[in-house]
C-alpha cells in the first residue's frame, strides 16, 4: 500500500498541476451576489444551453480506470463563457491575455457574473468535447503518473454589453448555441425568459434589485 | 482546414486506450465491399514524429468500437477501404521520434481539436479527405509551448493521390479497387 501511496500522490499533484492550467479559476467571473461588486460593476445573468442538447455519450470520456478529480468532473459539466474588453480569437477557445474573465456554469441553470464598468465583449462559448487520462507504470508495473488530454469546442460570439450607469443587473436570457454533430457553431438563439428568471434574479439579489434586459446577437 | 493544439498536450500521450480501442473490429473483405473508401495524405516533414496511425471516432460516439484506425502507408498517405456509412470525427494521429533509425524511444500524439474535423458517409463512394502539411509554429517564450497547424496543401491532387492509393489497394487485394478506378475515371 505504501509503495502505490508515492505514485498516486505524484498523480494527484500532476492532475491538479496541469488542471490549474486549464481552469483559470483566479479569472473566475462568478459571483455570489451584489455584495462581491465594486463600485461601477455589474451582474451579467443569463443561462448557456446547446441545441441538441448533450446526449448520453457526451462529452467523450475515457479514464480507463483512473481516478477522475472532482474538480474534473464539474468542468466536464460546464460551460466557458469569456469575457474580454475587445473581441475573441476568430477561433477556437480564447487564451490567457484574450480574455478578462470567464462566467462558469452549468448548462441551463442561470448563471451570475461580475461586469467591470464600461463594455465588455461576450467573446465566446467552450466546452469539454473529450476528457481522457490513463495512468502510466514503470516496467515493473507500479504507477508512475497520470497523463491527460481535454479537447473543448468553442463557439464565437464577440457580442458587445454595455454597461450603463445605475446598472445592477443585465439580464441577457437563455443563449442557446445552435451546432452540427461536430460540434460546429450553427448559430445563436436568444430566448428572452425574463417573466420566469426575474423571480429566480429577485430571490437571489433581492427584491429592489434592477434588472435591464440586453439581448445579445453573435457577430 | 487549420488545426492548433499544444504540442505539450500533444508529446507523449499515445494512449493506451487508443490502441486498445482504436480498430477493436476487424472488417471482413464482404463487409469492406459494402464500404466507401476515404483517403489523404499528411506531409510530416516538420514534425519530430514520423506518421504511423490515424483514428478517427464515430459520431455519436458509442461505448463499443468508438474509434476506426486508418492505414498509414509510406508514411505520409492514410487510406481506410471499407469504411461504414455514418458520421466520423477525426480524433488523433501519431507515431515516433528516431535517431540513426535505432532509437525509437519518444511515441508522439497529435490530438485534432473536440470541434469540426468531421466528415458524413451517406452513400458509397470515394471520398478525399485532402493533403496536409503539417507546421510546427514555435512557442514565444522559454515556458510557452510550441504548437502546430495542419495546413491544408495543393499538391498532390486528389487524382495524383488516388493513383498512388489504387497502387496500395491492389497490394492490399481491396474490393474497393473498382470503386477506386470508377472514380479515378470521372477526374480524369
């Protein structure tokens, strides 16, 4: 038992490593409620969904029997949405400098996110496509490590939100991404649910919160 | 058709539950004949790996038989003959590093993005995937990664492709030879 006890701590450190990487969860745009804003800031709401939806199989993954982090499996449930002060890559997933923030969240489930002052560019959308790991040995066959790959779809959005003075609240409604079988982007549908979500907006921030709604296009 | 991924993500992942899981079927010459035949090439002339194997993943992705290998032949050309109707996602391809061809000691995996790469199989027939180079693009600094493209190339054509590919399935005893020589016809 001693003996596995090394490698797999080694595994643990090597995930965690390579998963502070890909979670940039210090750029984190999520909030709790209008107590985590400073003075100008906004709460962006609204909720992320794929149309089809995520089958069974999806995302993709094979651990082939090692152990998979918590942390991995809510990353395998959500959804990237990145904010930025100027618009996205033209493709694929943003990387660190493209992107100010990103928004967390579930697909389907409303989603609160800190708005700096001024305008900030909805840049895209990524989520995980594939996660696998396997554990590697020694040729005496102990472990010896944990090895990974995440590969993510991205959909581009670069939609412009203003913030305007007395701003709290911008409620953006439900973004559903639109895609082919190969995770294309197919385009974007805007669904305004504020006569439902505005009761969830006023449970969570209280009831004299003020909600403007913006109602975004992809470009 | 551009792909870009970190090359650190890409040095030394050969899965064990690629090989294990990538041609788990083997297609009778019967069930190859009902089949279409998909081809292209990959000039790996800048990357530290030569091109020994290609898998594509089937779309939706099932728990049995996710993934279909390819042939890689000469080292530049992939070819499946026989490959069942439906819808595919290119997943990853690979090989290894050689010094004076004695030490084979570093196995390479390029993973192709979780978006797009993806092809439809309707109908029999020939279908080209085209030809590719792929292009190593170096890191900017000391701790940033390299990363790599496949960009899509000119040359060979499709035609110039498929006579070398006619060449290989005939060695191969492939039912597809016909099919093969039908389409090489309506290119000429």
């Amino acid at each position: 038992m001693r003996r596995m006890l090394i490698p797999l701590l080694a595994c643990a450190l090597m995930v965690g490593c390579s998963l502070a990487q890909v979670m940039h969860d210090s750029d984190s745009a999520n909030v709790r409620g209008l107590g985590d804003l400073k003075d100008g800031q906004a709460i962006l709401v609204g909720r992320i969904e794929l149309d089809p939806a995520r089958g069974k199989s999806e995302p993709v993954i094979e651990t082939n029997g090692s152990w998979m982090p918590e942390s991995v499996k809510d990353m395998l449930k959500e959804a990237n949405l990145y904010l930025g002060r100027a618009v996205g890559p033209q493709k694929g997933e943003p990387e660190k400098g493209d992107y100010t923030a990103v928004i967390k969240a579930h697909f389907g489930d409303l989603f609160f996110a800190r708005l700096d002052p001024g305008s900030a560019y909805l840049q895209s959308m990524s989520y995980v496509v594939r996660y696998g790991s396997n554990i590697t040995h020694k040729t005496d066959g102990s472990a010896q490590g944990m090895q990974q790959r995440i590969a993510k779809a991205a959909m581009r959005l670069n939609s412009k939100i203003a913030i305007q003075a007395g701003d709290q609240v911008i409620y953006v409604g439900r973004l559903r991404f639109k895609r082919d079988e190969f995770n294309n982007f197919k385009g974007l549908q805007v669904i305004d649910e504020s006569g439902v979500d505005l009761k969830a907006i006023r449970d969570k921030l209280g009831a004299t919160v003020k909600v403007r709604k913006v109602l975004v296009t992809a470009n | 058709m551009k792909r870009r991924l970190s090359l650190i993500g890409a040095i030394g992942l050969l899965f064990v539950y690629l090989t294990g899981c990538g041609g788990g079927r083997t297609l009778t010459k019967e069930e190859r004949a009902q089949g279409s035949l998909v081809f292209g090439q990959i000039d790996m002339d800048e990357a530290p790996s030569n091109f020994q194997w290609l898998s594509t993943r089937v779309i939706p992705t099932p728990k049995e038989l996710p993934y279909w290998n390819f042939g890689v032949h000469k080292n530049r050309i992939f070819l499946f003959d026989g490959l069942p109707k439906g819808s595919y996602q290119m997943d990853s391809f690979g090989g290894h590093s050689s010094f004076l061809w004695i030490f084979n000691n570093q196995d390479y995996s390029y993973n192709f993005p979780g978006q797009g790469n993806g092809f439809r199989i309707q109908d029999q027939g020939v279908y080209f995937m085209g030809a590719f180079k792929y292009k190593a693009i170096k890191g900017k600094g000391f701790f940033t990664a390299d990363k790599w493209d496949l960009e899509r190339v000119k040359s060979p054509t499709e035609k110039e492709l498929l006579i070398e590919v006619i060449g290989l399935l005939k060695k191969m005893d492939s039912p597809l030879v016909p099919l093969a020589e039908k389409h090489l016809r309506s290119l000429q």
